[in-house]
C-alpha cells in the first residue's frame, strides 16, 4: 500500500471519508503502489465496480487520481489505468486550515456585533433585530425568547484563531474583540 | 511512501530539521549558524532535507542578500486543527459555503461546547 504515512494521519481519514462517503471508503483508504485498473479494485476489495468507479471519480475530480487509457489490441475495449496522487493532500489541508482561520474571524466579528436570543423550547437563536419583530416570541412556538450569550462561543473562537495563526505562522492583525 | 525518511538523517540533519520546525520558518542565511556550522556544510544539510522533502525551500532576498527560506512542509502541520471534536470543518467538502451557514454555525458550537 502506497502513502502510509499519510493515511495514518485520523484527520487524512477524515477528509477522504468526507469526500467518497462510507461506500467509496475502502478504495480510498488503501491506494495501492502504481497503476490499478477499477475491475482489479473491485475484485481485491470485494466491491461492486459501481461503488469503485464512482470512488475514482470523485478522488479524480478533486485531483487525488489521475487514469491513463490503454486500447486492448485484441477486443479494442478502452482500459483505465489508474494512479492514486495523494502527495497533494498536506497542502490541500494547509489551504483549508487558511479557510478556516478566515471563516472564524469574520464569523467572530458577527458575535461580537450582534446580540442574540434563544426560544429556550425549541433551542433556536435569534439577532436582535429578528427577535424584536417577533417581539420577542418564538414564532414558531410562541414562547418567550430570551436574551442569550455567546460568550463561551467567542471564547472557543479566539482560542482556535490563536492556534490556527501560530500553526501557519501569521502574524494576529488585530486585537480580538473582548 | 516506504518506511519514513526522518529514521536515516545523520545527527546534524536531524538538528537542521528541529531548528526548521521549532522556528516555524529560517533563512539560510541564519540556519547555519544557529547550528554552529559552516555555510558549506549548512548547505549540504539543506541539499539533504529539501531532496527528502522534510523541508520547504524558497528562493528569497533577506537583508539585501539572495539566500533561500527554510520552512517546514504541510505534512508537519497539526490538521487536528480542522477538527470540532469529531467534526471536520465544513469548507473542506464545500466550496460556496459561507461562515454564516447552518454547518459552520454546527462547527463552531461544537469548539465551545464539544
């Protein structure tokens, strides 16, 4: 089996999980050394050639495989040969560990500058300003929402930005907004 | 991807790679004497590292000189930051998502309340 080292890493698993889903995951989860045709996969794993190929596919579409076709001389059938291209997967995760450092900082600023209410019956959050139109009920249940903090969110917030921008090294910009 | 590369580095290599790692990024104009080695033999080990592909190397200007930036790889990096107890962030399978969307909301409540 080829990139051990990479499919030991729970959170590699995770990502190629997320991406072919249960079915697709023991094609995933054991890339073989060199070419693979999808009948070849689908034998030594005991799948259907459906699940295999729908597998490849997505892995292909988000660059983790690339296929190469070769003409059998004899019935002049198309075969695929396949190459599983994990090498990429770090830097794929490194931009997503950017993305995320983002998504939280402009979502932090959204908790800073909004107060919220909560239908403490039916666990849904309102903005302030949504909350008041419905003076202050749920308009689904009817109960009285109450006023809500998210304190402890903006705290779990500013503690993984931290993390996340001493992991990849960028400099904090700005203060967190107490 | 056979048995890892870290097991053969020689001593000074090894003390090369750390330095690179602990410092998060290092010119290499700097990296061989924080190890109290030559520039030569500073060289050698970089040569080393970045054909290993431990190590990135990038060709920069640093105090008006052309030297390169050592820096550690993606693979060194904690992807358990991606992670919301078992969760993992939601943009990684989701291109157009935006962090007002019900899953990042779902992310970011399990941070504070995982």
């Amino acid at each position: 089996m080829a990139f051990e080292e990479l499919l030991n890493d729970p959170v590699i698993q995770k990502y190629l999980h997320e991406l072919v889903g249960p079915t697709g995951m023991p094609v995933a989860a054991a890339p073989p050394d060199g070419e693979v045709t999808d009948e070849e996969l689908a034998e030594e794993l005991g799948l259907e050639l459906n699940d295999v190929r729908r597998a490849l596919f997505i892995l292909y579409e988000n660059d983790l495989a690339s296929y190469r076709r070769v003409r059998d001389e004899d019935s002049g059938w198309l075969t695929y040969l396949w190459t599983f291209e994990y090498d990429q997967i770090p830097e794929v995760l490194e931009s997503e560990m950017y993305r995320l450092l983002d998504a939280l900082e402009s979502r932090r600023q959204y908790e800073a500058d909004n107060e919220f209410y909560l239908c403490p019956e039916e666990s849904i959050r309102f903005e302030f300003g949504e909350a008041m139109e419905f003076t202050f009920e749920c308009p689904s249940c009817g109960a009285d929402l109450e006023s809500m903090s998210n304190d402890q969110l903006v705290r779990a917030m500013n503690e993984r930005i931290e993390q996340l921008r001493d992991e990849l090294n960028v400099e904090s910009q700005d203060e967190a907004p107490a | 991807m056979s048995a890892s590369p870290e097991a053969d580095l020689t001593e000074d290599e090894r003390a090369g790679l750390e330095l690179v790692r602990q410092t998060g990024g290092i010119h290499q104009s700097e990296f061989w004497k924080e190890l109290d080695v030559s520039s030569r033999k500073g060289s050698r080990i970089v040569e080393s590292l970045a054909e290993k592909e431990l190590i990135d190397r990038e060709e920069t200007v640093y105090e008006g000189h052309n030297t390169y930036l050592l820096s550690p790889t993606a693979m060194d990096l904690d992807f358990q930051l991606l992670m919301a107890g078992d969760m993992l962030s939601p943009f990684v399978a989701d291109d157009e998502l935006d962090e007002q969307s019900d899953a990042f909301s779902q992310f970011v409540m399990r941070l504070a309340y995982q």
